[in-house]
C-alpha cells in the first residue's frame, strides 16, 4: 500500500531549519574530561561512543562542548516523540510538583489505570487485558517470562537466534544476540531455547522466498519438536517483530502466521517484544500489526516514558496471577514516568506520528537505496516506517560482512555531526525521532555519503 500522506510539517513547535554545526573534535575539551571520568569509576557497560551530551530538542542535540549534531538514534530508541517535547515536558513538570511517588505497586493511582486502559486498547486483540508496569525493556521481559510460566507451569521459553530482549537473568533466557550478553551467566539463564530466525538476506538454510515455504517457521514443529524441545514443556514463544540488536531483520510475510499456527497447536503463549519497535516507530502503534497476528503477551519500554524510565507488559486477562506477592516492584508505574507516558501517547496521537513515521520512512528508505547505488558497501537496505537499517559488506561478491568499515563509517558520522547506531554484525541503523523533517532526512543522508566515502 502506498504510504498515507503525512502532514508536510509534524511539528509544528520545530524550526526546520537547523543546520548541523561542528566546532571541533567530538569529544571537545570538556567531553574528553567526562569519558575519562566515566571510565574511571562507572562499570563496564555498552558505551559506544565518546559524546557527552548537555540538551536537545526534536532531533537536535548539543553536546558538552557546544557543538549541534542530528540524532538518528533516538537515545537508542527512546524519544519517538522528539527530544523535550513541551507537552511530555509541562507533563512531568506539574506531576513532579503534585507528588512523585507513593509506590504505586502497594497504593493505588489513577493515571496509572489511565495509562493501562490506553495500553489494553492500543494493544491488538479485542480481548480483556490487564498491565504491570515496569522501569526498563529488561523488566518487561521478565515479567513477561514469568506471567507465561506461572500461568501454565511449563520450564521453557524459546527465542530466536539474533534476537534481544534484555539482560536480566530471565530476560536473558531468551535473548541471544551477541556471545558476550551470555558468556559466564548461561548456566543461571535457565530453560531457554533458540531458533534460527529468519534472515531473508542471510538465510540459514540458502533458500530463497517464497520458494522456501517458510522452512524457517516449520523447522520448530518439523525438527526441534521432534528433536531437542518437548513442546509440552514450552511456555511462550518470545520475537521481536523486528529484530533490533540483531540487525533489523524483518521477517518475511506469513512467517509469524505460520509460527502462530505452530504454538496454537500446542498451547504455547506468544511474546511480542515490542520494546525497540512499539508505539509508532514502524508506522503502526506496535509493529506486529505488519504481520496480521495477535500476540498474548506485549512487551514494551524504551518510547512509552518519552524519556523517562518506563516498560508495560500487557496480556490477557486470563494470565492474571491468582494471588499476590508472585511479581511487583516498588517503582512500578511511578508516578511521574506514567504522566510522562499519558503526554507521549497523546503527542504520538495529535501529531500523527503514525502517519509521519511511514512518510518518513518511505523517504528515507528511498533516499539509502539511491546511496546504495553509489556505495557497493551497503548490501542490503530494510525496514519499515523509520525503524531503518542498512547492512554493510565487502565487495568480494560473498556478502562478507564489513564489520570494520561499518565501524569506520559510524565514527566518520560523528565527527561530522551525525549521531548513528550500529546493529546485527555489520549494519547501522536509522531511528531518528518520528518528527524528524525530509529536510533533517537528507542532511544527515548527505553526512553519511560523506562519511560512507571517508571510510
Ligand atoms: C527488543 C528489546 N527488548 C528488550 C530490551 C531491553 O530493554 P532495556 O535496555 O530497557 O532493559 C531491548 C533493549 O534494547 C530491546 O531492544
């Protein structure tokens, strides 16, 4: 289907004008001073590049040491709504003066049952749904694990091959998208399974669409349940409807129907990790509704709380824990994130970002594969609405991933002034705020052409 026409502009609180402007090195004087720092004392974690930023607004960001970069990761996916959005933040403002907190887990608020009711609506399926709220992706997901456990008493969850959801022990049953997400915790992520996913671009089995017949789907029923996973012993399914860390790999159509089939078949719950890929970024409000199934269990963080910690898990009313005290958290649904996540939803809702998303999208997607043409290096381009990635490999006719040019290219962006996040093993991936302009689009294309030749 053609793409509906967007309003030509968004947001209209956003000058469009705004030009990337560079003063010097990234990081300057006084951003080399908080890396060192941070270094120092904070944990090893995922840092993944040196920029410090001060403050930002729409897709603009300007970091410590004055200079103004175009963000196309959304604070790795987070502000679908746009940086400092005055509605999210007039929101947090007047809810931080009332009251911030006052466990919402053991007392009662009623912004979080408006929130809750938005979500069981939002959600696909017409069904009675309940929500717990949660502070992180990670979160999500384990209470998701936990709700498909509980509820029929089976030990195993099965994920796919590439897939991420978090890096909690539960959560990181499932997730498997990098060996270093596992390495020494495996044996405490406990009865977890894994599926090739499928990877139209890198198909496991060398096959090709649609002449496949979905082997990907069928190998569960046709091979693992007949081999290594006892299916009666399988709680949930667990997918991103995109891939996020592993590449942005989308499934081809009928893949999720015919897994779908498979779990009906055998009272397994279906998990639809919504965290990177929920509330508008693909142009729908989740980004299973591309794949025409209706999931069990929604999971969701990152863009609810619009920049504040955040997550939701929403399932069927049946799912329900029977008694209390099995799932809770202190800091479930606070107070002020929940004021923040009403404002972001109400944004999304009266600027259209849906709309804007799978505008700007089909311009961007355009607008790589124009650069795809002058860069051989860029394999393969994919995605839907502005949840975008290209893969990068070597011009040896093999699809050899180029794992070091791509890491090359995303450094040259930044000293250019164009803030990108690499994804799967060699690609980099385009998830600019949903209010980002054509205009902001095609500079940050024109940055990357630049750094693409750099590298
Ligand atoms: C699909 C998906 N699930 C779960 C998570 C974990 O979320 P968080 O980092 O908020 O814990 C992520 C984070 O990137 C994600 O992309």
């Amino acid at each position: 289907m053609p793409p509906k026409k967007a309003p030509a502009q968004v947001s209209p609180d956003r000058a469009s004008n705004d030009r990337v402007d560079v003063r010097g090195p990234i990081p300057g004087p006084k951003g080399a001073r908080i890396v060192e720092e941070d270094t120092r004392l904070m944990m090893t974690g995922t840092k993944i590049a040196p920029l410090a930023v001060e403050r930002a607004s729409g897709v603009w960001v300007t970091d410590v040491d004055g200079n103004r970069l175009l963000d196309f990761t959304s604070g790795v996916g987070v502000l679908n709504a746009g940086y400092s959005h005055p509605a999210v933040v007039r929101a947090v403002q007047e809810q931080a003066e009332k009251l911030m907190h006052f466990a919402g887990a053991d007392y009662y608020y009623e912004s979080q049952n408006r929130l809750a009711e938005r979500l069981t609506e939002l959600t696909p399926g017409k069904f009675e749904k309940k929500v717990f709220f949660t502070n992180s992706g990670t979160e999500s997901v384990e209470a998701a694990v936990k709700i498909a456990k509980w509820q029929n008493s089976r030990p195993i969850v099965v994920g796919l091959l590439g897939g991420f959801h978090g890096r909690s022990m539960g959560a990181l049953t499932v997730t498997a998208s990098k060996p270093s997400q596992r390495r020494r915790f495996d044996a405490f992520a406990g009865g977890g399974h894994h599926i090739p996913p499928p990877y139209c671009y890198r198909c496991p089995y060398h096959l090709e669409y649609p002449s496949c017949d979905l082997y990907c789907a069928k190998i569960l029923k046709e091979l693992y349940f007949e081999t290594s996973i006892p299916p009666q012993d399988v709680a949930a399914f667990v997918a991103e409807p995109v891939l996020g860390e592993g590449g942005y790999v989308v499934p081809p159509k009928g893949w999720h129907q015919a897994i779908k089939s498979i779990l009906d078949e055998n009272g397994i719950l279906f998990i639809d990790d919504e965290v990177q890929a929920g509330f508008g970024r693909t142009g729908k409000w989740f980004a299973v509704e591309h794949h025409g199934i209706i999931p069990d269990i929604v999971t969701a963080a990152k863009s609810l709380g619009g920049g504040l910690p955040l997550g939701a898990v929403v399932f069927r009313k049946e799912l329900d824990f029977t008694y209390p005290g099995a799932h809770s958290s202190t800091f479930s649904g606070n107070l002020v994130s929940v004021a923040a996540g009403l404002a972001t939803l109400d944004v999304i809702e009266r600027e259209r970002l849906l709309d804007a998303a799978t505008a700007r999208g089909a311009h961007l997607i355009a607008r790589l594969k124009e650069l795809q043409q002058k860069h051989p290096v860029i394999g393969d381009v994919r995605g839907l609405g502005l949840m975008i990635a290209t893969e990068f490999v070597e011009a040896d006719g093999k699809r050899t991933p180029a794992v070091a040019r791509r890491d090359r290219i995303l450094k040259e962006a930044l000293t250019r002034g164009l803030i990108l996040l690499p994804c799967g093993k060699s690609s980099i991936r385009y998830i600019p705020p949903l209010v980002v302009t054509d205009e902001e689009l095609d500079q940050g294309i024109d940055i990357l052409d630049q750094a693409i030749r750099a590298a």
